[in-house]
C-alpha cells in the first residue's frame, strides 16, 4: 500500500483577456475550494514555431501573474507548474520566489523542472542542451536556491552557477523555503525529485521535445506505476514525506465522457481501456471520477491532483467531496 495523504486539488490556467478575467479566475478557484492555481513557464506566442510544438499557447508571464492571483485571494496558493530551469538564473528565480512568498504571507509553491519543449529553445535561440545536462543544471539551481533562501551568506561553487559574496534576501515566510515541486517523466529527472522536491509532479516523459503521442503513451497506467517506483527507491526513508501530484490533462465530467475517451485513445493510439485508466486523464461521473481518484491514490499514492481551468466548473463537485479526505 502507498503512504496516503489528504487530497489537494489545483488548477492550472495559461491565458487570460483582461485582469478583471484573470482576477475572477483566481477567486473562483478559491471560492470552489481548490488548493492551488498555477502557470506554467512558456513564452512564446502564437506562430508556427508555437503550433510545431503541440502545445497550448500561454500568453500570461508565470511571475507577475502568480502576484497578481495572490493579491486577488487570501487562502489560494499559487505557483508555477513548472519553471524552467534555462529560462531564468536561480538567483533571480529564488528572489522572485521568496518575494512572492513574503507578499503573500507564505502562500507560494515553486515548481521547478530541467525543461523539454525543443520548438520554444529554438525560436529563442537558447541552447537545447542533452537531457543529462539540463537534469545537472536543475540539481544545481535546486540546490543553489535552497541555500540563498536559508540564513547567512551564501556561497555555491557548481559547474553551471557560481555565487559568492552576498546573502540572499528578502527570507520567504515559508520555512526553510517554500515547497518545491520537480516535474518530469524520465527516470533521471524523478530520482532527483525523489531526492529533493516536496512535491513531486508526474509528467509524460517529453523525450521527443514536442507534445503528443509519445508523451501520452509514455504514461500510461503501467508505466506510472513504474515512475512511483523509481521514486520510492530514489527517496529511500524520506518517501513518506513527499506529496504526489499529477496534471488531469484530459478531464471530462458528464454524459459525453465516454465518448470522450474513446475519441482521445484514437488520437493518442491508445485502447479506450487504457485511456480511461490512464493517471493524467478522468473520465466519467462525479461518483464514478471520486472512486476513480481514490483507488489511484491506493495504488499510487497520488493526492494532489491539477486540472486544467477549462475544467475548473465542472470538476468542483469532486472538489467539494474529495479536498481534505
């Protein structure tokens, strides 16, 4: 049996049209009793190099948009699911983070991960190094931001960052530092989260750069199953003090689910079975997704659970029944 832990839901969100939307979305997801609204760390826009990708658009800056949900709620935490390693120097990111958490009065979960999508690099022009080379950099800047979030003077001598001479400030309210999440789907990327993280966040394996079926298909019941394993084995005795969390991508509440399912399984060459048992995906009744979430969280241990905003309505009654439990 799997350590079981009290259900968290989140929400993840990547648009809105105006700051009164945004605002709106944030106390909503609070007024529904979801745990956490998040971003995720994606900065181009609509365009060929963005439709190559396979993945959604995102048009608001993870940063200032988690500071603004947090000013517009008062129980809501917020974060980025996840920040990409190559994306900003961990100095900046852990002054930004532990400014966000003291504005908040200790509401902020740092999501970090080694980053995947190859299209976005490119049409930046930022370097796309080897897989093994991205997971170093993310131990370093884990690492690294963990010391300048502690007291004293920090001093970090690394291969990929250098820090000397200066102690890192403001001190968040969340001691030693706010929860990090590390997300990933390979072996390598899940040991160090085991290793480090609070949270750690179960992704498809991304090896492809691009988002689709092989990333689908590299996470299906089986092959999760697998993932918690290399976790356990990879934390040894602090598994118990780790949260799971995973994204809901596919998330489909009502009568059209099953037609739904079978649909998405076409698409990602998957059985209808295997979809509908696939842990990044809920299909079904409000009682039939809550038996559903429940017999993951045996198997898995799985507790904390993210849905996409589109979702956010129709998946709340699961919400009210689950959160706490």
């Amino acid at each position: 049996m799997s350590v079981q832990r009290p259900f968290r839901f989140g929400v993840q969100s990547f648009s809105a049209s105006s700051a009164r939307e945004w605002r709106d979305r944030a106390k909503r997801a609070e007024e529904l009793g979801y745990a956490v609204l998040s971003l995720a760390d994606h900065f181009i826009g609509p365009g060929p190099a963005q439709e190559a990708t396979g993945h959604p658009p995102q048009e608001l800056a993870a940063v200032p948009a988690i500071a603004v949900a947090a000013e517009a709620t008062t129980e809501l935490r917020v974060g980025c699911r996840v920040f990409c390693v190559d994306y900003r120097h961990p100095v900046m990111l852990a002054k930004e983070a532990a400014t966000l958490d003291l504005l908040s009065e200790g509401r902020v979960e740092i999501g970090m991960g080694a980053g995947w999508i190859a299209g976005e690099y490119a049409a930046a022009d930022i370097p796309f190094e080897a897989a093994g080379v991205r997971i170093a950099k993310l131990a370093e800047a884990v690492t690294l931001m963990k010391a300048l979030m502690a007291e004293g003077q920090t001093s970090f001598a690394g291969k990929y960052f250098r820090v000397e001479g200066f102690e890192g400030k403001p001190k968040p309210v969340q001691r030693p530092h706010p929860p990090i999440m590390i997300g990933g789907g390979g072996e390598r990327v899940l040991g160090l989260a085991a290793r480090e993280a609070d949270i750690v966040s179960f992704n498809f394996n991304n090896r492809s750069g691009v988002l689709g079926a092989d990333g689908v298909q590299s996470s299906t019941a089986e092959l999760t199953a697998q993932k918690v394993e290399w976790v356990k084995k990879a934390a040894g005795e602090r598994f118990p003090e780790i949260e799971l969390e995973i994204g809901a991508y596919f998330t489909f509440v009502g009568d059209q689910s099953d037609a739904m399912a079978e649909g998405m399984a076409g698409v990602f060459g998957l059985s209808k079975e295997a979809m509908r048992e696939h842990p990044h995906a809920l299909f079904g009744s409000v009682d039939a997704i809550c038996d559903e979430l429940q017999r993951r969280r045996e198997q898995y241990g799985i507790s904390y659970v993210t849905v996409g905003d589109a979702q956010m309505v129709d998946f709340a009654p699961v919400v009210a029944r689950l959160a706490g439990s």
